[in-house]
C-alpha cells in the first residue's frame, strides 16, 4: 500500500516540476515556438553592429532561458521593433564646460505578440544607458557598453513578456 502512496507523490512531484523554471518565467505550456525578427536601427545616430548584435542576444536569449523553438516566422509568441535611439550625451559638466562623463543611451520598441495568451501582448519602448569617463576614447569602449546595456534590454524585455512577478 506505501508503496503505491510513495509512486503517486512521486509522480506528482515530477510532473510539478515542469511548471516552474529557474528565470522566473511563466510561458503557458502550448507555447512551443518564438519568432524574432531583425530589429532594424532607426536612430539618429547609427552604430553599424548594433541591430544584429541586439537581435542575435534577443534570440540567444529566449534559446538559453526558455524551452521555446526559434522558428524564421509565425512563432506562438513574436518580437519585432527597431532601434529607435542611439546617443553619446554629456551628463557631468566641470567649471570649465568640459564633459567629466558621458552617457550612451540605447532605446528598442519592440511590439510583443502572444498568440497562446492574447493578453500578454504589448507595445514598449525599453531604455537603458551606460556612463562613461569622457577622458576615455569611445572607440576603445563602445562595444562593451553595447554589450551590457543590450544585456540590460534583454532582462527587461524578457521580464515583461514572460515573467510574472
């Protein structure tokens, strides 16, 4: 009789399992496939690597965290947008008008579509930003600033899609 109680929690503690994840996120169970399109860039000013190095981390992203298949199109859930921002601006001036640091702001719209779970679609601009000493040549830094703030967007923009906290 133990033996058939014990089989029962045991089955029940394994199929629990599934529903949880360690990224927090709650992606309903008929959800199989993601679709990301190419985030063109759209800003004033253009960094030549930034849209597929945006796109690339996006659809790593969803690869490395979720169970979902990365399909050309027509994923259960979609994201397409652009980038729509991409500036250096000063954000500490000296006595004598000199930038002591810089930012550089990256802003993505991305239009999420759920076809499982229609009401989790959304339309959103996500910012984030990175300084930096102005004494330091931005070339020598850029793409390191890219990387962490697209790291930033892509924690953002995940967390709004698919976790429910």
């Amino acid at each position: 009789m133990f033996k058939y109680i014990y089989i029962t929690v045991f089955t029940i503690f394994i199929n629990s399992c599934g529903v949880y994840t360690f990224t927090g996120a709650d992606i309903h169970p008929d959800a199989k496939t993601i679709s990301v399109t190419y985030f063109q860039n759209q800003a004033t000013q253009v960094q030549p690597i930034l849209s597929q190095k945006f796109t690339d981390a996006l659809q790593d992203h969803f690869i490395q965290q979720t169970s979902l298949i990365l399909t050309r199109s027509n994923g259960d859930l979609q994201f397409e947008g652009y980038i729509s921002d991409y500036q250096i601006t000063p954000i500490s001036i000296s006595s004598n008008d000199q930038a002591n640091q810089n930012r550089l702001s990256i802003k993505v719209f991305v239009r999420f579509n759920n076809f499982i779970e229609n009401d989790k679609s959304f339309e959103k601009s996500f910012n984030r930003f990175a300084d930096f000493d102005s004494n330091i040549e931005l070339s020598t830094i850029e793409e390191d600033l890219m990387d962490e703030i697209i790291i930033e967007l892509i924690n953002d923009i995940f967390n709004t899609a698919v976790v429910n906290w």
